[in-house]
C-alpha cells in the first residue's frame, strides 16, 4: 500500500510552513524570554506566543515549554520530509504529531496553525493508503 501523492505532498508543505513559521521563531521568543522576563509583543498588537500558558507558567517553564514545541515542530518537519518522498513513516510521524501539536497552539494561544492543522488532517486522511481489493482473508477458512 502506497501513499497517496499528491496529498502527501500538500501535507507535507503545510507542515514545513507550520514548523517554520511558528515552530522556528520559538528560539528568538525564548532568548527575548530568558534576557527581558517577558513576552515580545506582534506590533504593540499582542503577545507572541501569549495563551493560557505564558500567564500560569513560571518563566523556566514557558522557556522549556517553547523548547519543546521547537521539538515536536523539527520532529514534524522531518516526517514532512519523509512524507515528501512518499514513506509511510512520514504519513504516521505526521499524523501522529498533530495532536500534539494541537495541545501547544492552544497552550500559547496560536489561532493560524489550528487552520493549517485542519488542511493537514484533511491531506492526511487523503494521503492514507487505502486497502487492495486483493487483500482479503477469508475468516471462516482454518
């Protein structure tokens, strides 16, 4: 069972505008974190990466919490890459990294990748190898 193409490919460029555009500019936020004590704010508009986390958790643990979300966004980015070639491997690491994804766009308030995630799902679901009609096996048989 092959991969789906073209979808995997769609997903797998959502995914890298996802990890670049808020996954790498974790790093730049967390040294403004550790040098300043506070958030940086998106023209005097509003907090980056300000959510639910950035006002309960101590300042250590928002830096290591964007730490983590550089993480899972390099991890994801590599599955892209898989995906890209059409390796199931990168179909699951994909998928199987959505969610958690989704726990850090809520956690830092990210209203933009919940719109990629739902482009992703659906190229996903698109991309997923469907069973060969060939492939049966008779239960009832000993």
């Amino acid at each position: 069972m092959n991969v789906r193409r073209r979808p995997a490919r769609g997903a797998a460029i959502v995914t890298w505008l996802q990890s670049l555009l808020f996954g790498l500019p974790a790093i730049p936020v967390s040294l403004y974190v550790v040098r300043n004590h506070e958030l940086p704010w998106l023209w005097d508009m509003f907090p980056m990466y300000g959510g639910p986390w950035s006002d309960s958790l101590p300042e250590w643990r928002l830096v290591l919490a964007l730490a983590l979300f550089l993480l899972v966004s390099l991890i994801s980015g590599y599955g892209a890459s898989l995906l890209w070639r059409g390796r199931r491997a990168g179909l699951l690491m994909v998928a199987g990294l959505l969610p958690i994804e989704a726990v850090f766009w809520w956690g830092f308030a990210l209203p933009f990748p919940v719109v990629g995630g739902v482009i992703r799902a659906v190229l996903i679901a698109l991309a997923w190898p469907r069973p060969s009609r060939t492939a049966t096996v008779d239960l009832d048989k000993p």
